[in-house]
C-alpha cells in the first residue's frame, strides 16, 4: 500500500537531488558524449539519477525504475508500478551553465503516470500532481491557457540527436508559427510541458521524445486540463519513442 504522504516524500527527495545540481562544479571536465549530436551525459546527471533510484525505490516496494542513463528496452514498464525519471533534462543547457534544466519524476502504474513532479532549481519551481487531482506550482493550482491558436505562444523542441528530423521539424514550427503568436526554444521538454499547464504558452510539441522527456510533464498538463497527443491526435505512451504534442483546450492541431 503506497503511504498518503508518498507525492509529499517523492517531492523530498527531487528537492536533495535539486541541490546536486546547483553545487556542479567543473560540469565540462565532467561529462562525455553518447550517441547523437549534442547528446551528453555529466557525472552530476549520473550522480542525481542514482539518488533518485535508491530513494524513490526505497519509498514503493516492488516498483521498477527507468531513467534516462537505463537502457529503455530492457525494463518493462506494463505492470505495476514505475518511476519514469529524467536526472537532469536539458543536459545541454546544464553544460553551458544556462539554466534552463531540471529533474522530472513520474510513477507510473500499469504504464499510465498517476503522480509527477518536475523541479527548477534555479527559479525554485515545483511542478506536481496527481492523477484526478489537478496540477500545482509551489503550493497554487495551476490550469493550461484558454487562448486560441492565433494567440498562441509556441513551443518547440527540434529533436536534435535525430538529424533526419530536423527538416520536418521546422516545417511543423513554421505550420504552427504563421498561425499563432510567436516561437520559443528552451531546450527542456519537461519545463515546455509546465509551460503548457501553468498557461504561459498555448502549444508544443517535438518530432521524437523518450518516456523520460514528457512522462511526468504529460500528467501534469492533462490535470491542469490541457490535451496531450501526437501530431495526429492519437493517444501517447510511455513505453518508447514518440513524437509528443502539449497545448490548452481551446487549440487545435493543424
């Protein structure tokens, strides 16, 4: 049986691992490249998601645990429960000292998130919910954007591991971009996601995620009463590669 207090201690522990993060010394001594342009890995992001796995495991007996430095296709995630964790989204930006990056926890059961968090050590920002429980920042509810489209503040991610995809995906930001507002870029998909369900902007998407990037972001947006989906409309899961869609209710995909 999970404890009453489990979101309480989830957000605890993300909390330590935000420490990590803001007392990262020396970041490009410490990191090395995997597979794809741009795509790094730091000892801190190795460091926060080994925090994470003994700790969140610790808190659900049983749960399995899928983070970014696992390999995907070797942990099922179908049944039961799972934490679905990103250590540090926006690796790159993190690298630079930029600033735009955070740890994203989800726990899944039986495939579906059912709680996420996503903090920013840098602003103070924790993002959580539960599901059927609406979605919060730092204590206030939070709801996605009522404006249309063609108010619509856009938000992109240009998939840049996968160069084959780097064309179509500004063919889809210039779609979306000469019927909304204006276009941004932050480089973290789960902080994107927060943007869709606290209502600062209307729409986002990117042609290829993992689990990891939007699972707790996906939850959060659906309980603040936006829409998650693919570039068709359909459904998304949590148990490979996708391309991911976030806006508010009253935005339709072109």
């Amino acid at each position: 049986m999970l404890s009453e207090h489990l979101l309480e201690e989830i957000i605890g522990i993300v909390h330590q691992c935000g420490e990590i993060m803001l007392s990262a010394t020396d970041i490009d001594r410490k990191m090395h490249q995997k597979t794809g342009k741009g795509n790094f890995v730091t000892e801190y992001d190795s460091r926060v998601q080994q925090v994470l796995e003994e700790k969140l495991l610790a808190l659900v007996p049983g749960a399995v645990f899928l983070g970014e430095e696992d390999q995907m296709d070797q942990t099922d995630i179908s049944r039961g429960y799972a934490f679905i964790v990103d250590p540090i989204d926006g690796t790159a930006n993190f690298t630079r000292g930029y600033n735009v990056s955070c740890i994203s926890v989800a726990l899944a059961r039986d495939g579906k998130p059912v709680m996420g968090v996503i903090y920013d050590p840098y602003r103070k920002e924790t993002y959580y919910g539960e599901r059927g429980k609406g979605a919060y920042r730092n204590g206030e509810q939070i709801h996605a954007s009522q404006r249309t489209l063609k108010e619509g503040l856009i938000l992109f991610g240009t998939a840049p591991y996968h160069q084959d995809l780097m064309k179509k995906s500004f063919e889809v930001a210039y779609r979306y971009m000469s019927q909304g507002e204006d276009l941004r870029r932050s480089g973290s998909a789960a902080l994107d996601l927060c943007a869709i369900a606290s209502g600062k902007a209307e729409f986002y998407f990117e042609m290829r995620l993992c689990p990891w990037d939007y699972a707790a972001g996906a939850l959060l947006v659906e309980e603040a009463g936006g829409i998650v989906s693919d570039l068709e409309g359909n459904p998304v899961t949590y148990d490979r590669k996708q391309t991911v869609t976030a806006r508010g209710p009253q935005v339709e995909l072109l």
